[in-house]
C-alpha cells in the first residue's frame, strides 16, 4: 500500500538377492554392517543438493534459480514453464506465478526444469487443498487461486509475520467496501521492481495489476506466497482496518481513518528525511 496516500521418504524395494541377504542375517544374528559384502561395486545412493526457493520470489527468481542449479542456459526453466503441463489451475492460463511454491527441494543428477517446477506447482497444490486454507477460502467465497493471488499480496506487503493477518483483513475490508486496493506490491509488480517509493504518476499506469485504478485483486499472484500468507488470506486478524504504513523497520501502522493514516505518513516521511540528512 501506497506511502502518499494509503486510503516422505520412498520406501527402499528388497531385490531377491537383497532379501536373502536380510533373511541369512536375521537367521545368523549377524548385523547390518555384514550386508554390504553382498553388494559389490554397488554405488551408494546419490545424495541429493538442495535448491533453496524462499518466500515471495517471483516467478522468473525461481526460474533464473533452477537455471544455475542445473547449470542450464539462461531461460531454459522458463521455456520448461511452457511445454510441462504444469497441474495448474484453469484460472492460471499456464501461468505458474504464484504457484512455485517456496520451500526447499532436493535435486539430484537426474533433476530437470520440468520435473522441479512440478514439484513446485503439487506442493502449492497440496497447501492450498490443506482443510484450514481450503475451508477458509471456501468461507470467504475464493477459489484456491484467488486464495494464491491474495495471499502473494500478503506476502509482499506484510513487514513481519505477525502483521501478515492484519494486512489480509485490510484487503478484505477494501474488497468488502468495493475500494481499490491500492497496493504498491501490485504496481512493483507491473513496473518489474522492489521498491517502497511509488510515484504518483504511477499509480496512472495502464496495467491490469494497477490496484490504484482498478478494483478487486489483480489477474494473477504477483509472487510465491507461503504457507502462512496463505493462512492469512482466509483467516485474516479481525480489524476494521483500511490503511497501513510502515513508519519504520518492524513498525507498521494500521488504521481504520485516512486522517490516523495521515497523522502515520506524516510521521513515516519525518523518519524517511531524517535519514536521508544523516
């Protein structure tokens, strides 16, 4: 929001010869270590590296990410993204954003773009269908996939955790009351940019993510949410919040008035100032 004016494991399968070597050492008393003999020249088994997809990444992150990890040529995940028939929802359009699921994924030699960003697109699938996600966007009318859009706002303009659940209610407060949004994350987004300063001549942009012009969420998740920006979006703190500001580091300030909101942006640009004659 606006600154100026923020109105399990696989099981392991005995071959024949493995169980015998099991069933002659259970018999002879013998331990586990007396089994590897039965195995010669045997590899051990891989030992997987670990691709590290954090919270609020967009969709090209997590693409760039696999790309090094793999050692692929720039844009090879991407153009993975387009032919692997990701199981996205039917709202996605092919779209993935928002449903590369940030967390940690084991790879291995036989790893490819396509099976990583599956891996990606179940897991954001299977947090989604989880009963609390699923039942709370049931309750708030969404689809999963509204859930995912409105919890990648969440995730980008949430300061901390805790605030994650006040900044869900301050959205759904201002879809209740048909008011634009007005989210900053959404024009970041549209312009390709992290950034806490938003122009007023920005928030003018021809954009479909333009939540300054525009009602209602914008068409698609703008990053990947986590599990707990999820649990935000459909169980959100019980507030009559509309505007927020973060006035400093670890301080966000919400309020019910834009004239409380003002009094917090007025006291965000005297800090912002400070600092910048320091």
């Amino acid at each position: 929001m606006r600154h100026e004016n923020r109105p399990s494991s696989p099981r392991s399968r005995l071959t024949r010869r493995g169980r015998l070597a099991l069933f002659l050492g259970t018999v002879l008393g013998l331990g586990a270590a007396l089994l590897i003999p039965l195995f010669p020249g045997k590899e051990p088994p891989e030992k997987p590296r670990q691709l590290l997809i954090p919270e609020g990444w967009r969709a090209p992150q997590v693409y760039a990410a696999i790309d090094r990890e793999l050692k692929l040529p720039a844009g090879s995940a991407k153009a993975a993204a387009a032919t692997a028939a990701l199981p996205l929802p039917a709202e996605a359009k092919g779209n993935p954003e928002g449903y590369l699921f940030p967390a940690t994924y084991p790879v291995t030699s036989r790893s490819t773009p396509a099976s990583l960003l599956t891996y990606m697109v179940e897991t954001a699938n299977r947090s989604l269908a989880t009963k609390a996600v699923a039942d709370g966007g049931k309750a708030h009318g969404m689809t999963p996939y509204q859930t995912a859009t409105l919890a990648s706002i969440i995730e980008a303009e949430a300061e901390t955790r805790g605030d994650m659940g006040k900044v869900a209610r301050v959205v759904h407060n201002r879809l209740a009351k048909s008011m634009p949004l007005q989210m900053d994350s959404t024009i970041n987004y549209a312009l390709n940019r992290s950034t806490v300063d938003t122009k007023l001549s920005e928030t003018k942009i021809d954009s479909p993510f333009n939540t300054y012009e525009r009602q209602g969420l914008p068409p698609t998740p703008i990053d990947s949410p986590g599990l707990q920006a999820m649990a935000a979006a459909v169980a959100p703190t019980p507030g009559d919040w509309l505007f927020f500001v973060t006035v400093k580091q670890g301080d966000t300030r919400f309020s019910a008035t834009y004239e409380e909101h003002k009094r917090h942006v007025a006291e965000f640009n005297r800090i912002r100032a400070a600092s910048r004659t320091t």
